[in-house]
C-alpha cells in the first residue's frame, strides 16, 4: 500500500498541474484596474475613443464583474457607430441575476439607447417605459421617450410626456407642446379639413404658449379658408407681438386680406406703421410696391434708394436697380450696366437659401418648423442682413 501511494504521488502533481493551468486566470489586483479606468477616461477626454475602447476591452477580459467598465464600454461602442457591439455588451449586463436595482436601470437605459441609435424604436419605446418607474432615471428616460414620439409623430404622447416633464422638472416645455399641438392642427385638416377641431388644436397650442407664431399663420389660413377676412386679419397681426421675425411670413396674409375687403389705404397704413418696428426690408419693398402703382415709379425710387442706406439689402438693391431699368431711356450704356447688375444680384440671391436655422446655421429653401438639421424647434427663421431681409 506504501509503495502504491509513492505512485500515486507524481499522478496527484500532474493532476494538480493539469487543473491549474484549466482554472480562469485570477483576477487583476483593484489598483491595476483602478489605474486603467482612469487611463480610458484620459483617452476620452482626449478625443482617442479607438484607444480608450482598447482599455476598457482589456478592462473586461480582466475583471467581468465590473458595471461600470461594461456600461462605459457599450457607449464607446454605440458612439463608434457600432450599436449591435453595444446591445451585445448592455445585454449580457442585464442578464446577470445578481445585478443591483440601480445598476439593471443604467444597463436597461443605455439599451434602450442603442435600439434608438439603431432605429429600432419600438424596442427602445419599451425599455425607456420600464426605465421610467426607476426614479433615478426617470427624467432621463422621459427626455428619450419624447424624442421617440417627436421621430414616430406621436403627438399627444409627445404633448403627455412634455407635460409630465415640465411639472416634475419645472423646465418650460409650452413651447414644444405648443408646436405639437401646431402639428395635429395640420394633420387633421389634411385629412379631414374639420375646421371646428383644428380651432380646438390651435387653441391648445395658444393655451401652451401665446407667442406660438405658427399657430397665429394657421388661424389665419384658416380665416381666410372660410372668408372671415377680419379675423384672418386680427390673426396675422399677432405676428408682429409675437415674433418680429416672422413678419415676412405674416405680409402675404395681410395683403390678402386687405385686398379681399378692397381696402388698400388700410393696407398701405398697416405697412407704415410695421416699418418703424420692423428692421428688414420685406415691408419696405412692398411698400415700394404700392407707391409705384399709386405714386409713380420715381417716389418708389426715391423711396427705395432711401431706405436702402438704412437696411442694406442685396433683394433691396436687385429691386431698385429693376425700377431704374427703363427702354426709353437714351442713355444705352447705363442701360445695359442695369441690366448686368441685376443678372448678378439675381445669381447672388439663387445662391443664398432665404431661410436658416439661429441654433445650427441650417439653410433652406422654404420655411421648417422643425430643423432638419438639429431638429429644434421654431428655429429656422428668414435671413436678416445684407443678403437677406
């Protein structure tokens, strides 16, 4: 028995080798892996995602139990543009039986966050819902369920959701809702052309904010749908209180009106008055406009070239170089230099988007409520200055 224990001895020391090479590596010491996080965050301040995914890949391999290094590393990866390297890693975080509350609240938000960024936003719609009931959280979850509404055009759960985040955060959410609102207005009446609620809509955007400009526009379209002139008229007005901006938005609509009731003393009287307050120059060329047809050509020269040195103007100038062109004029050169000036002010204007956006510097062609660019809201605006108003 002796002699076969002396045997067995080696098998035991091979056995004992066999098993510790098969064992998973032990973990890295807290202050190597300490020094590492804090070498990632170095890189990310740096703007060296690449390099910083490296540590906290390594960090991983390390030590699986770290949250923290999981989470940071799904960001990186959803940042990187790889969201199902990110729904991968939030994933097998969440699967884990042993997760704490508030750990399994971060990994679910963060999911939630790579089905948005991959535009699956049913999926992500559910996990911000479930991330909503945990109240260190919630604002964040709300915030992302009122951008999936915004993108699906859900609108009266976009409106629930600013109001639950306007109350519980005291931020000022009735110009969003205000916009909203705006939204259904169209839509309804796109179709069902139900007037009766779209006045409801837009008296629900006024209720949210009483400087909605897009709500007065609409209110006067539809005004003038039925050929309530007056109030179509009062409607417009509301611009000028509202946004000073937008007034070039808000002239087609008075000159309509004003025509309609043939009353052009009124309307020349509207424009004079605007142009104190008003700083473009949209006011003074279709003030031009009437002094020509009433006054003659020469008092809407005069007129134009005096304003002009005031609110300098590329559409301004381009206007008043066409009111100076004349066939019978004797004078053939200045003639023909009008006309190449005038080509070249039109080239300048083709060139120069009449709109653009005041958060991001988006241009564009016709008027958006929402950017398409940032996607803010009420941002985009006519152009002021030398090339534009």
């Amino acid at each position: 028995m002796l002699q076969l224990l002396w045997l067995l001895l080696p098998l035991a020391a091979l056995s004992g080798w066999w098993i510790g090479r098969r064992r998973a590596p032990a973990p890295a010491p807290r202050n190597e892996l300490a020094g590492q996080y804090f070498q990632g965050l170095n890189y990310l301040l740096n703007e060296q995602p690449d390099r910083a995914i490296e540590v906290f890949t390594r960090m991983v391999e390390l030590d699986e139990d770290t949250v923290e290094t999981h989470l940071t590393l799904g960001n990186l990866f959803r940042r990187r543009g790889e969201a199902d390297r990110a729904v991968r890693i939030h994933q097998n975080l969440i699967a884990r039986p042993s997760l704490a509350t508030e750990q399994r609240a971060a990994a679910l938000l963060e999911l939630g966050r790579d089905y948005l960024a991959a535009g699956l936003l049913d999926r992500a719609e559910a996990l911000f819902l479930e991330v909503r009931e945990f109240a260190g959280h919630r604002r964040l979850a709300l915030r992302a369920l009122l951008d999936i509404y915004q993108r699906e055009k859900e609108w009266e759960k976009a409106i629930q959701t600013a109001s639950t985040l306007q109350r519980e955060t005291g931020e000022r959410y009735g110009p969003l809702m205000a916009q909203f609102a705006c939204e259904q207005a169209e839509m309804h009446l796109q179709r069902h052309r139900d007037a009766s609620t779209v006045r409801q809509y837009l008296r629900r955007a006024f209720g949210y904010d009483r400087n909605c400009v897009r709500a007065a526009l609409l209110l006067s379209d539809l005004e003038q749908a039925e050929g309530r002139w007056r109030p179509a008229i009062k409607a417009a007005q509301r611009v000028e209180s509202q946004d000073l901006d937008y007034i070039p938005e808000a002239l087609p609509r008075l000159e309509a009106c004003y025509r309609a009731i043939n009353q052009p003393r009124q309307l020349r009287a509207e424009l004079e008055r605007l142009l104190a307050s008003y700083p473009g120059v949209s006011v003074v060329m279709k003030l031009a406009e009437i002094m020509e047809a009433e006054e003659g050509r020469q008092a809407a020269i005069d007129f134009l070239a005096r304003q002009l040195r005031e609110r300098p103007s590329v559409r301004g100038l381009n206007r008043l170089i066409g009111l100076n062109i004349n066939d019978e004029d004797p004078d053939r050169r200045r003639q023909r230099d009008l006309h190449v000036l005038r080509d070249l002010l039109e080239a300048l204007q083709v060139d120069t988007p009449p709109y653009r956006c005041i958060d991001c510097g988006f241009e564009a062609r016709q008027l958006h409520w929402q950017c398409p660019g940032c996607r803010a809201w009420a941002t985009i605006k006519p152009v002021r200055g030398l090339k534009g108003e």
